[in-house]
C-alpha cells in the first residue's frame, strides 16, 4: 500500500458527499484494485466499484457539492470541481478532491484539495490523488477531533506531506506534487499552499475586486519578491515556472503555508492547478467566466458551469497542461 494514513482509514468517498452527483471518464487504472479501500477494483470510469473513491490519472472527472444544513447559518456553501487532461499531456496528473467535514461541535465544513503532480519524474498522478486523499482524511479527522479551522488546516497539510514523501522508492527520483487546499465554513477559509498551485478570490459583480490569495513557490514569484527582476521580465524568462516548494522526499523546507480569509456572499472562492491560471492568470478575467446560476437564486454563481468554463477556457487557449478548478460560492440561504 503505497498510501500512509489512508491504507488504516480510507479517504472519505466523495461520491457519498456529494448532492449534485459526479461524472468521470478515461481512467486509466482500469482493473486495478482501489488504492483507498484495498478490495474494490476500479472501473472503467476510474471510480472503485465498492467505495467510489476516485483512481489516479483519471482523464476527466467533475463532482459537486452543497454544504448540508446549517442550524445555525443563514449561509450556504455550493461547489464543483472539474479536471481534465487537456490536449497535449500524456495523462492527467492533477487530482483533487471535494467533500463535506463535520466539526466536533457539529458545525458543517468543507474541505476541497487541489494538487498537480510534477511531471518530470515518475509517480506524480499516484503523488497528487495521494496527497489529496491523504489530505481530506487527516483533515476530516482533525475536524471531528476538535482542531479548530487553521489546526485542521495544518494537519491536513503536514498528513499529504508525509504520504507523499512515503512513496518515494529507496532510489531513484520521488514523486512530487504540488497543493492548494481550503478548509471553510461558511464565514471563512483558511487556505494552505506549497508550489504554484493557486487560490483566488473572485467576485463576479465586481471583477476589479477580485485577486490572487496564495503567493506562488516559483522561481519567477521568488526573484520579483526580492527585486531581483522586474514581473514582466521573470515570466518570460525560461525559468520561471519552476517551483521552488512541493510535496516530495526530496523537497526543501515543505511546511505549506497558509492564509486565512473572511467569506460574504459576493464571492467564491478558485482553486487551480497552473494549467488554468497559465493560461488565464488575470483574476478579472476569470471571475467574468462564472456565470449567474439562473436556477438558485441563492448562489451567486453556477459552480459547475463556472468549474467547467475554467477549464475549458484553459483548455481553448491550448491545453497544454492538465487544467483542474474548483469552484466554491458562499451565498444567503433562499
Ligand atoms: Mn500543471
Ligand atoms: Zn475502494
């Protein structure tokens, strides 16, 4: 069993989370046993026939959520999540991972995880469904244990960290991945990173408020922080989407960071792996891609559509990389 924490307690499946139900296609480990519950066999559609848990390297897969009720809110939370392989790349080594979490005062939470797995050594698809599977457990765990917001924020982090550092063979490179991750109620988040996976604000009514909430771990990132080169000048050059911080073995001081943020119902908050912010990195250009959900007045946008828009813009522009969006409103209870 290549996965640490989840081999003694599976991950929550997602598919027994979800309200609005989920879709995948072209998995690739089809016949495989199921890395999550150890007996099912994975199907054709890359889901495991007796847990649903969702395969590494799945081409394309969408799953959407409804935080459950609130006794105390009159807020609610609505996500979906979309990944895809896009164009070019051989398969899909991003994952993510959308689900409901309980506190141990019974306050409903959600922890959402997206990581890009690093393709230029081995094992990056099974690094990053590790790392998110890993992540939800742990966090889901924490959460029902009593950690608070930023406390489960900080294990689910440091569990994906050590499962993947777990994969690495005796010799030989090491899987890596990167990971963004927000665990929120429906007040705020707390949104954790390693890598150049990102988190963004978006506000669809005022798309000039909208903005990026993580800092990348990139090369380009590190030399205009510290003045080195000016921002136009660090994105052309060769280097600059190499990351300087992942999930691995082999990686240097891998403590994600993390960042807190207050939720109103004018926003929503992104989750992104680089093949969609590559492509589509103006925080304004990719609010005006979520759409008003004609059908929900409570929610300020259509997750699903605004999930499924991201990343087939990402993938218009030329999909040459695996493109993966979360997408998560808060809105007013109707
Ligand atoms: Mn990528
Ligand atoms: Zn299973």
């Amino acid at each position: 069993m290549p996965i640490e924490p989840a081999s003694a307690s599976p991950a929550p499946s997602a598919s027994s989370s979800v309200s609005g139900g989920s879709s995948v296609s072209g998995g690739s480990s089809d016949g495989a046993t199921c890395s999550a519950c150890g007996s099912g066999a994975v199907g054709e559609d890359g889901r495991c026939g007796d847990c649903g848990h969702l395969a590494a390297g799945v081409e394309h897969a969408e799953e959407t959520l409804e935080l459950p009720e609130d006794p105390s809110g009159d807020l609610v939370v609505h996500g979906a999540g979309v990944t895809d392989r896009g164009h070019r790349r051989r398969r899909n080594e991003d994952a993510f991972a959308l689900t409901r979490a309980v506190t141990a005062e019974g306050t409903p939470v959600v922890v959402a995880v997206v990581c890009d797995g690093v393709a230029s050594v081995p094992g990056g698809a099974t690094a990053s469904r590790t790392a998110c599977d890993v992540a939800v457990a742990a966090g889901h765990e924490a959460l029902s244990g009593g950690q608070d917001l930023e406390e489960a924020a900080a294990t689910a982090a440091d569990a994906a960290r050590r499962a993947v550092a777990a994969l690495a063979p005796a010799a030989g490179s090491s899987p890596a991945c990167t990971y963004v991750a927000a665990v929120l109620d429906t007040e705020r988040a707390v949104i954790s990173w390693a890598g150049d996976s990102r988190a963004y604000w978006l506000s669809p009514a005022r798309p000039d408020e909208s903005g990026v909430l993580t800092e990348d771990d990139s090369w380009a990132a590190e030399m205009v922080a510290a003045g080195i080169v000016e921002a136009e000048d660090a994105l052309s050059d060769p280097r600059a989407h190499v990351i300087t911080r992942w999930l691995a073995a082999d990686a240097p001081d891998v403590v994600a960071r993390h960042r807190g943020w207050p939720l109103d119902d004018t926003g929503v908050l992104l989750l992104c792996s680089d093949g969609v912010w590559n492509h589509l990195p103006d925080p304004a250009v990719l609010a005006a891609l979520l759409t008003a959900d004609e059908g929900a007045e409570e929610s300020p946008v259509d997750v699903h559509a605004g999930a499924l828009a991201l990343v087939d813009a990402a993938l218009h522009e030329g999909g040459h990389d695996n493109a993966t969006a979360i997408v998560l409103a808060v809105a007013a209870r109707g």
